[in-house]
C-alpha cells in the first residue's frame, strides 16, 4: 500500500472516530440526561402514579382512612400522599391549610388544588381537594365516576376552585 492509501485511511479513520466520539458525547449526555431526569421523577409524580392505580375506585363519602376499597376525596390525598412519606390530615379543610401556599399559576404536578363544590358549598368554604397533575388536569374521586382524571380549567371545576397549597 503506498503511502497516500495510509493517510487517506488514517484521516478517515480519525474523522469516523471524532463524529462517533461526538455522538457518544452528545447522546450519552442525552442518555445521562434521561437517566438523571427517571432518576429525580418528582415525588408529584409518583404520588400521581400511584393513585392513578386507583381509577374507577368507587367514591364513598365519609370513607375510612384504612381501606382502598372507596375512598371520599381526602381520604384518597391522605392515601396516596402518605406511601410518599407525606401525612396529611383528614379532611380537605385541614388539608388546605397545610404546606405552603402556591398561585394557580405556578401550579405543580403533586400540589393539591381546593374547591368549594357539591352539596355542602357556599362558594367560599373547602369541600374538595384534588392532586394536580400538570397539563391542567387534576386527580381525585367523587360521586358516579369515583377516582378519576378532570379538567381543572373548565365546567364545574374551573368554576368552583378555591385556592393551591403545596406539601412536597
């Protein structure tokens, strides 16, 4: 082989080796990003995920603290928060006054979300909490549909949001 074959193969060597090394740094900054970000799922999330095992559980006012078989909306917070390590009280009224305070707007998947809804509703007191979820979505349980998925920016939800408060 003469010497020109050699350098020719050595340069495109040595260019195949710096455009694999690049994509190695650059997707292996990708993978450790990815790693790095499943690593830190925010507790929020987790909560999120754990209840979510729960959709279709059917809705029971007033429902005990020591069963998965229904639940009423802070029964169900209380439930899913504490396998996180977090204890909340038992009512939604107590609920809203832990942790600190956060605008909708700033609103984070885990943050638990307030209205004043149903029966027992003037407009201005607690009767409900949910999880927020991101996305504008909230998670919690009552009446027909028991545990499921709601759109906190429309219809009955929208309307009778009360106020945030974040405990994670």
């Amino acid at each position: 082989m003469n010497m020109h074959k050699i350098i020719k193969k050595v340069i495109i060597a040595g260019v195949a080796a710096t455009i694999g090394f690049g994509t190695f740094a650059i997707e292996g900054t990708n993978t450790a990003q990815a790693a790095t970000a499943t690593a830190t799922t925010t507790v929020g999330q987790k909560v999120i995920n754990y209840g979510k095992k729960y959709m279709g559980t059917p809705y029971k006012f007033g429902a005990s603290t020591s069963t998965t078989r229904n639940f009423d909306c802070s029964s169900f917070m209380k439930h899913i928060f504490k396998k996180y390590g977090v204890d909340l009280p038992r009512t939604s009224v107590q609920q809203s006054k832990v942790g600190h305070a956060v605008s909708k707007a700033n609103l984070k998947k885990g943050d638990l979300v307030f209205f004043s809804s149903g029966s027992r509703a003037t407009g201005r007191n607690i009767t409900h909490v949910a999880v927020y979820m991101g996305g504008g979505k909230i998670l919690h349980t009552y009446g027909g549909p028991g545990v499921t998925i709601s759109d906190l920016n429309s219809g009955n939800w929208k309307r009778t949001y009360i106020k945030a408060r974040r405990v994670l």
